[in-house]
C-alpha cells in the first residue's frame, strides 16, 4: 500500500496544468477557439492526402496508363504521411507536451518547453507554408510553369478529375494562416502563464 500511495503521489506531482508551470493555475488557459483551430489544421491537410493515395491506386479519375518510377510511389505517399505528421504536430500548441516534455522521453520529462523552440519552428513553418500555397495559386493564375494536361504527363486542368483536385488542395490555403493564428496565441499565452508570480508586498511592521 505505502508503495502504491508513493507512486500515486508522484504521478500527480509530474502533472502540470496546460497553460502554466506546476504549483500554479494557469492564468490563461487554452481558449477553445484554439482548440478547434488545432484541430481544424490536419482536416485540412487530409483531403490533399487522400487525393494523392487516390493517385497511387489509380482511383483519381485519370492518368491510368501513367508509368510510375520504381521511387514515384512511395514519394507520393511518404509526401501524404509526412505532411499529414507536419499537421498533427499543431495540436502541440494547445496541448500539455507542447509545453512540457513527455514522461516518456528519457532525461527531459517533466521539463518546461522554452518558448522560442516552439514559437520559432511554428512560425518559420507558417511562413513557408503560406509561401508555397501562395505561389502554388498564382501559377494556376499567372502560369510561371506550363501547365500539365491529361496525357499522362501530369495533373488534370478540365473535367471532373481536375475538380476533385482542386477541391482536395483548395483546403490547404488554411493551413498557414491558422497556424500563424495560432501560434501567435501559443506565445502569448505562456509569455502570459510563465511569468513569475508577483512578489507579496513586504510586511508591514506593527
């Protein structure tokens, strides 16, 4: 019993609450609007993946006679597992090992997160995404790339097929600005519960 009331004890001492160090309720807890914005981010990245595993199966409604490289393949789905990852990890930011590290990680659990090592990769990660998304529209627009047809030499550009693509990518244009958003209050929130607490006024003699 004694064993178990020591391991008890210590499990609750390793909970810290999101938003602020242990010991201390937060000051600003995580809104729910963030919550959703966080969730809302792999939702949009799915629908792109979903489409390209559609491609490798030759279910996207064109280019079925198309040749495929020996290292295409695992490219295209490599390319959907590891964005789809890139898109999960925005929950971090509303999430307790966005603040602090894991249990489970060996040397550092239990530790708080330096807020620039979260804050710096989110918004170099916001910026590229907003980047290629932005150039990605103004090719469609401008065409700084000729564009591909449906001879099996690239994306469809009429047809049913090509409205399926667009459908499944246009929800990447979110996908940035919400993580700006986001990270944005992910900053201002620990700046806000990692400050120290306000020293007590010194007593007053009697």
């Amino acid at each position: 019993m004694t064993t178990h009331a020591r391991d008890t004890a210590t499990a609750a001492e390793a909970e810290v609450p999101v938003g602020g160090p242990a010991g201390r309720k937060p000051a600003e807890p995580v809104p729910r609007w963030a919550v959703r914005v966080a969730h809302a981010i792999p939702l949009c990245v799915l629908p792109s993946g979903l489409w390209r595993v559609a491609l490798v199966l030759g279910l996207a409604g064109y280019d079925a006679d198309y040749r495929w490289e020996v290292w295409e393949r695992p490219y295209v789905l490599g390319l959907s597992v590891v964005s789809e990852g890139l898109a999960l990890l925005a929950l971090g930011l509303v999430r307790p090992w966005g603040e602090v590290v894991p249990r489970w990680v060996p040397g550092l659990r239990g530790r708080r997160i330096p807020i620039p090592a979260v804050v710096v990769p989110a918004a170099l990660g916001a910026t590229l995404i907003m980047m290629l998304c932005a150039y990605a529209l103004l090719n469609q627009i401008f065409g700084f790339v000729e564009p591909m047809n449906e001879n099996g030499s690239g994306s469809p550009t009429s047809g049913p097929a090509a409205w399926a693509l667009w459908a499944s990518y246009a929800p990447l244009l979110a996908w940035g600005p919400l993580l700006a958003i986001l990270t944005v209050a992910y900053r201002r929130r620990r700046r806000a519960n990692d400050a120290p607490a306000a020293r007590p006024e010194a007593e007053q003699p009697v």
